[in-house]
C-alpha cells in the first residue's frame, strides 16, 4: 500500500488576516459566495467586504443557515449561480466550514476556508459533516481534495470564548498516539493509504507544542490577546492536527 498525506493547498495565519483576505483571494478568482456564521459577519463582514473589493473582487456575502444539510447545500447553490460566483469562502464554525466545502465540491469551485474558532480540525480536512435539517447526522461526505486554502486571523480566534480553544486542545493532544497507533498497525489512514513519516511528524510536533504552550495560550486566550504562545497552539491545533493523519 502507498504511503500519503494530504494538506490544503496554502496555510496563512496571522493577526488581522482578514484585513489582508482579498490579497490571498485574488489568484484564485474574482467573483466569490462567503458563507458566513451570522454571529461572525455581525463584527466581520465590513472588513470582509473591503478587503476584497480593494482587490478588485466581488463578494456575495451569505447567512449561513445553521445546519450543513443537503438543503442549505442546495440554497446555496441558487444564490452562488444567480451571482456567477466562481470560488467559494467559508468563515465560522465547524459546519459553516463544512458546508462551503460540500458546496464547492458540488459545483466543482475552489474553496477558501478561514475558521474563527481553533477547537475543531475540520478547516484542512477533506471531509464534509452532513446533517439533516433538524440537525441529526446524515451521512459522511468524502471530498477528493482538501481547501485549496485555509486562513486563520488569530485576532479573531482570540477573542472567542477560552473554552473553545481548550476543547481544540483536548481533541488535539490525541493526535500523536492516534497517528502512532494507525503506522505500527499499518492501518489505511483517512488518506487513502499508509501513515508517512512527515505526518506522524506533525502529529508528534502537534502534542509536544500543546504540552510545551498549552497552559500559556489558554492563558492569552482568557485575556483575549494574540501571544507567540497562542499563535503556536492555534496552528497545532488546526494544522498539525490535520497532517497527522
């Protein structure tokens, strides 16, 4: 059996990254449908829609419906065709993230994933949650490719509530024997093949810098401040975890 990884196309994290968004947004296309958490564009949308129109790109900004569902896949849809959107952002939470790359897949669109909170890995996987519309699981959909890019504005992940962030590190810290567990069995990873050596790198990384900065994130993360501490724990969470398996 073949050995793989997989990673999104381009990582970026950064304090105030939003602000730079149509910068990184530009190469990939010009007319974009944002999927939004409503709470998120309650204090983020302003600066979404500046920062693509001074890069020459057009927004449709949309509410997120609240489920990942086949149906809010599909209003979606209508509304990125009506606009002749021809990229997808996602910006929130785990199932508005989850939805924008279902969404993508289905009309075969690049997707830009730019997650508010650090507690899940689901911003650089290949795999979208579905639901019903009252929320209970549907189904598992497996996306051939991960994010062609994931942006992470740290401002905004320290300003989420402390618990997030702790949650992001509970699920993490796991990684490592869990990638560990899959290489000496010589399990199929969710890859399509056998564990490498760079990802059970990453996993390793992953716990020794959530052991090493943990406490001294969460600490930042209480106070609501970016710290080299907090940005190192952000991306063990977000991106260290994902390689690992």
């Amino acid at each position: 059996m073949d050995r793989i990884i997989q990673s999104p196309g381009k990582y970026i994290q950064g304090a105030n990254a939003i602000t730079r968004l149509g910068n990184y947004l530009k190469p990939l296309a010009e007319r974009w449908l944002i999927v939004g958490d409503k709470f998120v564009l309650g204090f983020a949308e302003e600066k979404l829609r500046k920062s693509l129109a001074d890069a020459g790109l057009a927004a449709e900004i949309v509410p997120f419906g609240g489920e990942c569902s086949h149906n809010e896949i599909n209003r979606l849809r209508e509304i990125a065709g009506a606009a002749r959107c021809n990229a997808v952002l996602g910006i929130g939470g785990g199932k508005t993230l989850d939805t924008a790359k279902a969404l993508a897949h289905f009309m075969n669109l690049p997707v830009v994933i730019a997650p508010t909170i650090a507690s899940t890995d689901a911003p650089c996987s290949a795999l979208s949650v579905i639901y019903t519309d009252e929320g209970e699981f549907d189904s598992y959909l497996m996306l051939p490719r991960n994010p062609n890019m994931v942006i992470v504005d740290t401002q905004i992940v320290a300003g989420a509530p402390p618990r997030l962030l702790a949650a992001g590190i509970g699920d993490a810290l796991a990684t490592w024997f869990e990638a560990r567990a899959c290489s000496r069995s010589g399990a199929t990873t969710m890859a399509g093949g056998k564990c490498t050596q760079a990802a059970l790198a990453l996993a390793e990384l992953c716990y020794n810098t959530l052991i090493a900065e943990g406490e001294k994130a969460m600490l930042a993360a209480e106070q609501h401040v970016v710290t080299p501490a907090l940005e190192k724990v952000i991306e063990a969470n977000t991106l260290s975890e994902r390689g690992g398996f």
